[in-house]
C-alpha cells in the first residue's frame, strides 16, 4: 500500500512538470534558433542545460515536497467557508466532517448535513498560488486521500520519498496545518449572531457556509440533469419510449453565485462549480382550488365565480375610464380600453375553457341543480353531447354563441356603471357593445374547442 502510493505521488508531481519543461524546451529553442555564433551557442548550450537542471530538480519528489510543505501554511482545507459570505472576509473557515460524533449515527440522523455525507469532498481555501498543494493533499488511493493519513499520523505514503525522519516529520507537522488553520477568529464582514447564555454573557456564533455538502448537492442534482444517461432517459420520456433509467427531476430551483468573474478566490470547489449553487425551494405549497362545475347558480357572471376572477381589472378599467372622463378621447386612450377589454374577454374565454375540459362531470348540465340558462349551458358543457342527441342538435346551430356575447356584454356594461362618474349614452353603450361582440366573433369558430 505505501508503495502503491507513492506511484500516486510521483505521477501527481511528474503531471506538474511536465508543461513547465515543454515550455522550458520550446522557450530554449526559441533562443538557440535566434543565435548564431558557434561560440555564443556554446555558452547558451551550457546555461540551458543548467537551468534544465534546476528545473528538474524542483521536481524532485522530495524537493517537491519539502516546497510544498512550506507553502502548505497559506492554503487550508475546509468543509465550511467563510469568504461565500463576503470576499474580503477574513474570518476562519473550519474543516469538520461530524466532530466526535458517531458517522454511522449522524448518517442516519434526523438532520441531513454535512456528516451525512459517507466520502465529501474537501473544499480549499487561501492564497491561490498554492493551491497545487490542496490537490495534492486530496490525492486518493483506494478511497483513501493522503490528508486522512495526515490527519491519522500516518507518514508512510511519504516515507519514500523523505531524506530522513526528521524530514518526514517536518512535512507531516506542515501538511496537518492545512486542517486546522489559524486560531478562529471572525470579522466585521462575516455574519455573526450575539446567542445570550448568561446575564451579560453570550456566546458569539458565526455561520459558514457548508461548500462540501453544497458540493455533494450540486455534483447530484448535475448528474440528474446534464449527464448523458439522464439526457437519454429524458429523450425517452419524451418520444414515450421505454428507457432503464428513471427520470429524476428537481423542480422550483434557485442559483446563487458567488465571486463573480473570480469563483477562485472564494474557494477551490466555488470554481470548480462555477461559482454557482443550488438552492431549494422552502415556500410552502400553494393552495389550488380544485375546479367544479357551476350548480346551484343562475348565471356564472356572478362575483364568486367569473366575476372573482376579474374584479381587479374591472376595478382598473373603471378608475382608467374616469381619469379620461374630461379629456378628449384620442387613438391611444382607446387602444388601451381595447387592450384591457380583452384581457377580461381572455379571462372570460379561460374560465369556459377551465369548465369545459371538466370531462369526468359530461353532462352536469343536466343535473336538477344546475340553475344555468340553456345558452350557458351549451357553451360550458360539450361533453354531454356524447351523451344527449337533443343537447348536441342544440349545440350545433351554434345560437348559443351570440346570447354568451349578450349576456356578457349586459353584465359587463352594469359592472362599469357603477362608477358614479361615468353615464353611458345610447351612443357608448352601441359602441362599447359592439366592441365586446366583435372580440367574440373572432373566437366563434374556435369556441367550442378552446381549451
């Protein structure tokens, strides 16, 4: 397992030089082609090949190391951060993954949180030029990451590569300092909550963000949406096809950025995501009123039925028509009437839609507590016809249609005069009756069927 290891190691710090000495190499080839003289390509030979030297000795896995450990002190490894907060916070963050507590309990507790993740992945934070040690230090083999043998006091994966024990020793004391940081302190720009626990004493509490349980929200619901089985399974839905996978959707979803066009300098999963976050909808569901048919009624254009639904706007198109009372009627105070007319006319069309799509109640209409005039109950319920020949011949001639018009026009003409500051003349009453009819003229084809 050390062994084993230790090829990890080698391989992270072989993947680090690699594009620094492709770049030496071209940068070197650039330099012999612009130089000419034997002599000075000599010369240019010999410093090249010592700056390769020292090049590759960098990387070497114990130099490496011992400069990573001393850099180590400007990186930490958090599960909870504190810049998500502010950017220029300088608050602590905290590594915990469940403290003392039992996992297997807090696994299956009441409260999902961050020790309900089994394997989360750490978050970094800190001076971003090291940040090669953060990924360095989350390095797995079989499961296990290096900073949990740190963390363990287990030096063996870098036991390899050390000079001596007292080498090893000063690279496990540097890396164990990227989980516990500096001493906790807050800052003006964290949030902080003053919690009383005495008189005139408190305890002064400072939420982090949980970035490593955001993380595991955010890799899961990603895989739900945009990986190529999850976009298969939902092409199957669909084209109504069989497919292995189920379906999984997060409905009513909220993202949340932070850092702008720098997600880095918040913390390393920050930019691994983008700087985005996914949050869950916490309102509470909303009352839908299931739809009935209208029994027990004269007419629907009564005010808990369709009239509830437009009072507003009929509140509207009243105080708009007396703010123009004195003022001379003009193209755009008439396109606006127009325009709110036919909002209420599309209230009225999406009402009759609501009812007559109410197939599992096929003929209501003709249940002894339906109170409804036969033209309303011709518009409102054309399943019946599939069960009443008499019905469906009355409903094809369609007379029906023009006694809706009327009986709308009629109630909507009574709820405008109820403006003391409104009289309509002979003349508005033609033309505002006319408007309304002509509007449901342009429907009359497509009455029966609107949906």
């Amino acid at each position: 397992m050390e062994d084993e290891f230790a090829d990890v190691i080698s391989q992270y710090i072989d993947a680090r030089a690699k594009p620094k000495i492709e770049k030496f190499e071209k940068d070197a080839q650039k330099k012999r082609e612009k130089t000419v003289a034997p002599e000075e390509l000599a010369l240019l030979e010999t410093d090249l090949l010592e700056e390769r030297q020292k090049l590759e000795e960098r990387f070497d896995p114990s130099e490496w190391l011992s400069d990573a450990a001393k850099r180590a002190i400007q990186r930490q490894l958090v599960t909870h951060g504190s810049k998500y907060t502010h950017p220029d916070t300088k608050g602590s963050s905290l590594y915990s993954t469940g403290g003392d507590e039992n996992p297997d309990t807090m696994s299956s507790g009441s409260f999902v949180s961050t020790s309900s993740l089994m394997n989360p992945d750490i978050d970094s934070v800190g001076n971003a030029a090291a940040l090669d040690v953060s990924s360095f230090l989350q390095l797995s083999h079989k499961g296990k990451k290096l900073i949990e043998y740190i963390q363990q006091g287990d030096s063996s994966p870098l036991k390899p590569f050390a000079v001596d024990e007292s080498q090893l020793n000063e690279w496990m004391d540097a890396f164990k300092m990227v989980l516990s940081g500096n001493q906790p302190t807050s800052h003006t720009l964290s949030k902080q909550i003053y919690f009383p626990i005495n008189d005139g004493e408190y305890h002064l509490i400072s939420p982090l963000y949980p970035t490593s349980f955001i993380q595991a929200i955010y890799g899961r619901i990603s895989q739900c949406r945009f990986s190529e089985t999850a976009k298969e399974a939902r092409k199957a839905k669909r084209e109504r096809k069989y497919h292995d996978e189920i379906v999984v959707d997060y409905p009513n979803t909220l993202v949340q950025s932070f850092g702008g066009t720098k997600p880095q300098n918040i913390s390393q999963l920050n930019s691994k995501r983008k700087g985005k976050s996914i949050l869950f909808s916490c309102a509470p569901p909303s009352w839908q009123q299931q739809q009935r048919p209208p029994l027990n009624v004269k007419s629907v254009f009564i005010s808990h039925l369709f009239g509830a639904r437009v009072w507003r706007d009929i509140f509207q198109l009243r105080k708009f028509l007396e703010s123009k009372v004195d003022k001379e009627s003009t193209i755009i105070i008439r396109s606006k009437r127009e325009k709110m007319v036919d909002g209420i006319i599309d209230h009225l069309f999406q009402y009759g839609a609501e009812i007559q799509n109410l197939k599992e109640y096929a003929g209501w209409s003709g249940d002894s507590n339906c109170k409804l005039n036969a033209a309303q109950k011709l518009w409102l319920d054309p399943y019946r016809s599939d069960i009443d020949e008499n019905f469906k011949h009355e409903r094809e001639k369609n007379d029906w249609q023009a006694e809706i018009a009327n009986q709308f026009a009629f109630w909507f003409n009574k709820q405008i005069d109820k403006s003391d500051k409104l009289t309509l003349s002979d003349a508005e009453y033609i033309q505002w009756q006319s408007l309304v009819e002509s509007k449901f003229k342009l429907f009359k084809e497509d009455l029966e069927d609107f949906a």
